[in-house]
C-alpha cells in the first residue's frame, strides 16, 4: 500500500515524512505509456508532489509541480490534493536517453537544467502562493531541496527514487523529506548530512528493507518517534461534469461551430487518459449555458 510516514527528532526540531508510492507510478506508467526514464522523472515529482500536498493544513488546498528545464521530456507536472494523493503527466512520455556513465536513468539529462520548477499552492484564496527557483540539476530532488530553502526558508534535505525492474514495470518508488524546524540548533545539520551520505541507496532501502528503514539510517543516532501514516495514491478527480463546466467556457459562437460539423467530440484528460464524448445535441446544449 503507498503511503506517508511522518516521524519527529530532536524534541520536534527534525520533522521527516518518508513516501512510498510504487503502486502510484506504476499506474502512471500504464495512463501514460512511460518509458523508463519518463517514468523516473514523473515518479520522483509525483512523490515530491504527495509529500508536500499532504503537508498542508487546508482541507481543499491543492499543490501543482511544474518542472520545464529546456530537456527532450518537455515540462514534467504533479498535482497533489491535501490528503497526498497525486497525478500528474509529462509532455514526451516516451522520451528516452542512455544510461549514464554510472548504469542509472539519465533524468537530468531527459529534465534539462536550463529552466525552473514552480510549486503552486491553491489554499482557497483568490490567487494561489507561487513559488520558482532555478534548476540545479534536473535530478528532481535537488531541484526540490533548493526550492525548499531559496523559496520557503526552510533547510531540508530531499531524496526522491524510481526503480525500473527488467520488465519495465515499478519496483520501487519513493524517497523522504527531512526538515530542519526554526530555532534548531546547527550541530543537526551536520548529524543528518553525516547519516545521509553513509545510507544505503534509497531505492535499495525501499525494495529490499521497506520504508520505516528509512527512518532508522536518516535518524541514526536520534531519539525519533512515528507520528502518524496516512494512505496516498494515483487519483484524478476529472468527472464529465468537470468536463462540461470546462467546455463552457468556450466562447459560444465557437461550440456552436464545432456542433455544425455534425460529429462527436472526444475531450480526453491529460492526467488519466479518461476520455469523454459529447454529441452535437450536447455541445448546442453547452452552447446555451456559457
């Protein structure tokens, strides 16, 4: 089951959420007809996504990941609701380069670095809090640590994972966040980096350990406790009625030229491939509501 396991440390100064997510990028690969590096690159933003949407206090809030950094995958977007469940698409899912020097995917490669990731947060409001840093990378999890500290002010440290198996298929997928809260002291800083780069690779962790291991190798050395887990997964929202809503904001004059064509009209959903047909008899019905 994919899930968000968030811990503390240190008397509440360290925070640390740990996803995993495996069955939530498999049905990503199979919406969306993913290559392995596609699906590297959208599975480590879908998990930055659910960590970061689940985080928010707003019952309704949602949150938008949009990475574009000038590479062949064209942009690569990850929506999250409150709860963490996600979706999400690139522009060139079947985008797909050789493996690096190292024998791993070549996200950044396939990302670019030449670009920005934008976070936006829709809390209700009248206009959303948008949030742009520079890429670093490309690799996702860097890309998310600097946005977390150039943008929001808070100093984390994030490692996000994809594991493609021989047939294609996910493995593994996940990756955590650690934060440090205000007024810690700066000795955690080192600790953690200290614990980080010893650890295991993160989607050996995952696959072979499970994700409460996580914790133990991030926190070695740290009095920490389980705060809660909550239930996350692939899930899109689109309904025919989203879908009739949208269409009526088509200029009339416009609905009532595609109805004249005498043919149905399929609107597909970017996220989950879900497809709708509307008759012309429908669309003039349209026509008559915008």
């Amino acid at each position: 089951m994919d899930q968000i396991i968030r811990a503390t440390a240190a008397d509440g100064f360290v925070k640390m959420a740990v996803i995993t997510a495996r069955d939530s990028v498999e049905r990503a690969r199979q919406i969306h007809g993913l290559s392995p590096t596609a699906c590297a690159a959208l599975g480590r933003t879908l998990c930055a996504a659910s960590l970061l949407g689940q985080a928010m206090k707003e019952e309704d809030a949602g949150l938008t990941i949009r990475i574009n950094g000038g590479g062949p995958i064209g942009s690569v977007v990850a929506v999250s609701d409150s709860d963490g469940n996600m979706r999400g698409y690139v522009d060139e899912p079947r985008c797909e380069l050789p493996l690096r020097a190292d024998g791993k995917l070549d996200v950044g490669g396939a990302v670019g670095r030449d670009g920005m990731l934008t976070v936006s947060r829709d809390l209700g409001l009248r206009e959303p809090y948008i949030g742009s840093v520079a890429l670093v990378s490309g690799e996702i999890a860097e890309d998310m640590t600097a946005y977390l500290l150039e943008s929001e002010q808070v100093p984390s440290a994030c490692a996000l994972g994809v594991l493609v198996d021989t047939d294609r298929t996910i493995r593994a997928a996940g990756g955590f966040l650690v934060q440090l809260m205000p007024g810690a002291d700066a000795s955690l800083i080192d600790r953690l980096e200290d614990n980080i780069f010893l650890m295991d690779q993160l989607t050996t962790v995952l696959d072979e350990d499970g994700e409460r291991a996580l914790f133990e190798q991030v926190l070695r050395g740290f009095d920490w406790h389980e705060v809660g887990a909550y239930p996350v997964a692939y899930r899109c929202p689109c309904t025919r009625e989203r879908v009739e809503r949208a269409l009526t904001v088509i200029e009339p004059e416009e609905l009532e030229e595609i109805a004249a064509e005498g043919k149905d009209v399929s609107v597909s959903c970017q996220f989950c491939d879900r497809v709708y047909v509307f008759t012309p008899r429908e669309l003039l019905a349209l026509k008559r509501e915008s």
